[in-house]
C-alpha cells in the first residue's frame, strides 16, 4: 500500500506546490510531539481541568466525558452567530494550554490553512471573473451571428423579388427571320444610362444594407459593453435636389481607425482576442460595409477562439477541484495523525470544523461554473453531442502500454546484433585498413553520420524527457504542448532505436553489395535518405504524425525567426540547432552528392574541395547563430526593450564574427588576418562567459 505522503507529492500540482499544504513539515511537527511524549514518560490517567476527582478510576468516568463533549457540541450548535470568531478564540486558548511541540504543530496548521484559503480565494475569483466574461463574449457573438443570419434571409428575400419582378418586366421577344434576331435579343439589353442608373441603384441598396448590417453590430457589441472610440458610421448625404452624392467616398463614410475600449470588469485576453477578430479595422473605399466589418470567416475563428478559451477555463476549474479536493484530504491526515499522537481530542475537532467551514472546502462556485461550462460547451460547441463535449473537455490521458517497451528492447537488440555483423564485416574486407578505399570512409560515412547523430539527438531529447518526468517538470505546460499527443521518453527512445536499426542494416547490405561488384551501390545511402524524407512529409497518422508536423512547425518559424513569434519551443530547438553544426554540414554533403548527381560519376571531389562547396560550409555554420541572433531581436522588440536579450543577441553575433574572420584567414593565410582570428575568437569568448 502507498503511503499517502507519497501519493501527495505524486498528485499534487506542479506550478502550484508552493500553496497546497505542506504536508511533510506537519509530519515532522508530529514526529516531535511523539518524540517529546515518550521521552516525557507515561501521561497522566485523567487530565487536568476535566474532573475534580484526584481518587483514581471510577466507572462512572466514560459516562462524564461523554457528557462534558455532548454539552461542549450542544454548546456551539446553540450559538451560530460569530462562530468563527469562537472557534478562533478557541482553538487560540487550547494552543496555550497544550505543551510547546503541539502549540507549533496547531500554529502551523493554522498558517497552512491561511495560506490556502487565500490562493483559493484568488484563483476562484480569477476563474468566475473569466466565465463571466466568457459567457458575455458568447451572447455577444449570438447576437451579432442572427443579426447576420437575419440580413441573410432579407437580402435572399429581396434577391428573389427582384429577379421576379425583373422576369415580368421584361417584354416577351418578338419572332425573329433572316438576320434580325441578334438585333431583336440586344433590344432586351439596357442602355448604357439605364445600366449605370441600375447599377448605381444597385450599388447603394448594397452600401444601405451593408451600413443598416454594421450598424445593427456595433449596436449589439455596445449593448454589451463594448465601446468602439474614434468615430461611427456616417450616412451619405443627400444634395437639394434629393439624389445622393455619387462619390465612392460619400456612399459611406467610415473611421479611419477603430479602436475597442473593453471594460475592466470583463479581464478578457480572450475578449480582446475575440473582438480583434470581429471589427475589421481595414477601411476600403467602396467596399460593402458588411463584409468589410465581419463575415463568415471572421465569425467562425471568433467561435473558435471562444471556445478554446471555455477549454482553458474548464481546465483551469478542473485543477482547482483537484486542489480543494488533495488539501481536504492532507489535513483529514494530518489531523488524524495529531489526534492518534496528542489525544487533543476537542482542539482537533475545532481545527477540523474550521477547515470544513474555509472557503476552499465549502465554497461550490467551482463546481456550479464547471457545471454551467459543461452546458454551454455541449449545447453551442458539441451539437448536444455529451460524448464529443466530453472527448474535449475531459481529454483521455494515452494509456502506458508494454507494447512500446517491448519493440524499444527489440530494435535496441537488433541494432546491436547488425552492429557487430557490421564491424567483423569490414574488418574481413579491410576497410579500416590503410589499403582501404578511401572514398568508402569519405563518402558513405558522411551520409550515414547524418542519421546517426539525429538518432543521438532524439535519444538525448528521451534522457530529458525522462528526468523532467522523475523531477515533476511540467514540460508539456512548458513548451506548450498538447497531453494527449506529446512526445514520452519511451517514445523518443522507440524512435531513436529504430532510425539506428535502420541505419545500421543499411550499412550492412550496402556492404554486401560492394564486397560483391554490384553497381550503384552508393545508391542506397540516397534511397535511405529519401524513405526518411517520406516520412517526415507523411500525412498518415503514422510514425507520430503530430510530432513530424511540430518539428516541421518550429523548424519554419525558426527559419523565418524574425517573422513569428518566438515560443519557448522554438527558443529551445534553435539553441540545440547551435551545436548540431556537423549535423548540418552532413546534411550539405548529402544533398550536394545526390543531387549534383557526383554518385554516378564518382567524382568525389566536386563536393569536398570546391570553392562553392567550402562557401555555402561556412554560411551553413552560421546559420543556427543567425536564427539565434535574430530571435533575441524579436524578443527584444517584442518585450519592452529588454537590454538582457540585445546582450544575448551579442554572444551569438560575436561567435559570426568570429567564424568569418576565420574564413578570410582560410581564404588569405597572412599574418594580419592570423592576429585578426585571435583578438575576434578571444573577444568572443570572453564576452559569452
């Protein structure tokens, strides 16, 4: 059976363990009432202050106690009003009567209970402000979706009327001979007047339906509080003679600028995320107000948006259930513990009544919000559907299966047994030996050392997911990662193990074939090559398909760091990129040997000593410090001007620097360039320690 201290610590939250309840110092506080009693010697038989008698045992002694604590409980029943405030008093008074061991234990109790009821506080009143809001922006996105389904039908009704009674309008035409039907069917056309005249008619019951549409909206978001500074719509003006003005720009007059003004009372990042998305701040002239203010595209990423942030308000409830729920429990323990210890019967049931009655064990807006949040999930964004609202709102946690453990054992062991084969192979064929071919160690392992190091890199990555896990790092919270699909450490070792598997069976019959005269058989590094381009690219849910897409996800926005935004999953691959850099010039060999076509030809040396080859090594060297550099500058723009991210952007320019003048002494080996490489090596290696 597992110790309950053990499965605190094991289900106790992360980011929040500093306010749960310190449940190991309690323990140790009651270690010490132990240790202080048994040192103190056998305790009195009848405690002081609880009978006059001082005879010894009397049988009547039970049915006193049980007396005295059903007058102590009839007592405090009778008095509700101010019961805090005597349960306090109290507890205050048994603290000074006890010795000083329990009065420690019972203060520290006291300070837990404080310090939980005040998170709880906090985090409650946070997460009920969010669903108030939430639940605001929801009726307002209601609103403005039937006001638009509204105008929908109006205009189709009109549309429909219109045709018809252009249908019946229209003079039936006249039979035709000879050559006069094209002129009979052009005299069913309008004029040219008539068509401007009908299109300018046309055009301003679209401008006044659009504006009546943008109107009904900005109305619906104010009645709401949304507030929208800077000007409103301006209705086109009519001249004396009551035509409007024909001018794009006096059809309808539109603010330059809109900016939207949220109440305080609604902390929204969602409404502001959501309203962003609603108003279109992008003003055309002539445009149809409707669609220039919101349309279907708008309204359906505002749903979304609306109803992540209901996921993100779910799960933040959830997580304070389970906060209230672990703490109840700890001190339920704790208490029995002390009790067992102290036999302080009436200062524990008082401590235990005043932890029933604390904010974080009574309250039940939690539990009404989550409630309320189930409803409105499973009515707007399931199709009353409580399966599919469940599969998001209650996201099944992948469950450990023996079956990943058992192939990372095979792979790992096949690897091995290839791995020998391989090398008592070469040994046979001798090519270690000085008589060797060179090419074979120039050109095959250059390939095959690309594959080798990514197997590596994912086999370290598995090393630090599995001690994030055994030191409770909330990684998934960390990099942004979705639970269900994240990577594990068993996974990471799975694949490792088997792109080594792969690599080294390659290896083997590549071997073979070149022991045996085969052509091409320097083909094989590129079929491997393009089986695992394959299956980078796959769309099939196969071979952790969410994993490839983040890859390919960071990798882009590592590329064009200073276009995106730099998250910390982006941050943490363009730091591990920095010291991949063989990695990378591997990569440039493999691409420049297949794709220059060098293995058919077997000139080697196109891709090895060439001036264009030894270019593009040190622009490829510099390019991790590049993305590196250039996402401190993103940061440094992006957070306020923060002078610590200009400075961090300086180790990585410093270490460029470095690399080119390197690069110009390689090119022109003088001594003014020798002197140059060590004051930019030796600079840029001070300044980064």
């Amino acid at each position: 059976m597992v110790k309950f201290s053990r499965e605190y610590e094991a289900s106790i939250i992360p980011e929040w363990k500093a306010v749960f309840v310190d449940y190991k110092c309690l323990k140790k506080l009651i270690k010490r009432i132990k240790i202080a009693r048994r040192d103190a010697g056998p305790p009195p038989l009848l405690a002081a202050g609880e009978t006059g008698s001082s005879y010894g045992f009397s049988v009547l002694d039970p049915v006193r106690s049980i007396a005295a604590r059903f007058a102590a409980h009839h007592a405090a029943a009778s008095s509700p009003e101010g019961e805090e405030e005597s349960l306090e008093s109290d507890s205050g008074e048994l603290v000074r009567s006890t010795d000083k061991h329990e009065q420690e234990f019972l203060e520290k109790a006291d300070e837990e209970l404080d310090k939980v009821n005040k998170f709880y506080a906090t985090q409650e009143a946070e997460l009920l402000a969010r669903g108030d809001a939430l639940i605001e922006q929801l009726r307002i996105l209601a609103d403005v979706k039937r006001i638009l389904a509204d105008h929908a039908a109006a205009s189709s009704r009109r549309g429909r009327g219109r045709a018809l009674g252009r249908a019946n309008s229209m003079p039936p035409p006249s039979p035709s001979v000879n050559g006069s039907s094209g002129r009979h069917l052009l005299s069913g056309l309008a004029s040219p007047q008539s068509m401007s005249d009908g299109s300018v008619e046309l055009q301003q019951a679209r401008v006044a339906e659009g504006a009546a549409v943008a109107e009904e909206v900005m109305a619906a978001l104010e009645r709401n509080g949304v507030s929208f500074v800077g000007g409103g719509l301006a209705k086109a003006k009519k001249d004396g003679s009551g035509k409007q003005l024909m001018g794009r720009a006096a059809l309808l007059q539109l603010p330059a600028t809109v900016r939207i003004d949220i109440p305080p009372t609604s902390p929204g990042r969602a409404a502001l995320k959501v309203w962003e998305e609603l108003v279109n701040v992008l003003r055309k002239d002539g445009a149809d107000p409707a669609a220039a203010f919101v349309h279907r595209k708008k309204l359906q990423h505002a749903e979304k948006n609306i109803r992540d942030a209901f996921l993100a308000l779910y799960r933040g409830l959830e997580l304070l259930k389970k906060f209230s729920s672990l703490n109840v429990k700890a001190f339920t323990k704790i208490l029995k513990k002390f009790v067992k210890v102290s036999e302080q019967h009436q200062a524990t049931d008082k401590f235990s009544e005043k932890v029933k009655r604390s904010p974080f064990s009574s309250s039940d807006k939690v539990l009404q919000l989550a409630d309320e949040v189930e409803c409105i999930f499973l009515r707007h964004f399931a199709g009353n559907d409580r399966k599919v609202a469940m599969k998001y709102l209650k996201p099944q946690q992948p469950r450990n299966t023996h079956m990943i453990t058992f192939l990372v054992g095979l792979f790992t062991g096949t690897f091995v047994s290839l791995f020998i084969i391989y090398s008592v192979l070469a040994h046979v064929a001798g090519i270690f030996s000085s008589t060797g071919s060179p090419t074979y160690m120039d050109i095959v392992y250059h390939v095959f050392s690309m594959f080798a190091l990514i197997s590596l890199h994912v086999f370290l990555y598995g090393c630090n997911l599995f001690m994030w896990k055994s030191t409770r790092i909330n990684h998934n919270f960390i990099f942004d990662f979705s639970s269900s699909t994240a990577l594990t450490h068993r996974d990471a070792f799975l694949m490792s193990a088997s792109i080594m598997c792969t690599v080294v069976a390659a290896l083997v019959i590549n071997l073979f074939l070149r022991n045996a005269g085969a052509t091409y058989t320097d083909a094989l590094p590129g079929a491997l090559l393009v089986l695992s381009t394959g299956v980078l690219f796959c769309p099939f849910n196969i071979f952790y398909r969410s994993t490839r897409y983040c890859f390919m996800r960071v990798m882009r926005n590592i590329i064009f760091s200073p276009f995106y935004k730099v998250l910390m999953a982006d941050f943490f691959m363009a730091d591990q990129l920095t010291s991949q850099i063989p990695l990378l010039r591997h990569m440039e060999f493999a691409a420049c040997y297949f794709m220059a076509g060098t293995f058919r030809n077997q000139a080697y040396e196109t891709c090895t000593s060439s001036p264009q080859y030894t270019h593009l090594a040190y622009v490829i060297s510099f390019l991790p410090y590049y993305w590196r550099a250039m996402q401190c500058l993103r940061r440094y723009l992006e957070e306020g001007h923060d002078i610590n991210q200009l400075a961090n952007a300086g180790k990585y320019v410093s270490a460029m620097v470095a690399a080119a003048v390197r690069f110009k002494y390689a090119a022109t080996p003088t001594p003014l360039w020798m002197w140059m490489v060590v004051i930019s090596s030796s600079g840029a290696t001070i300044y980064q320690v």
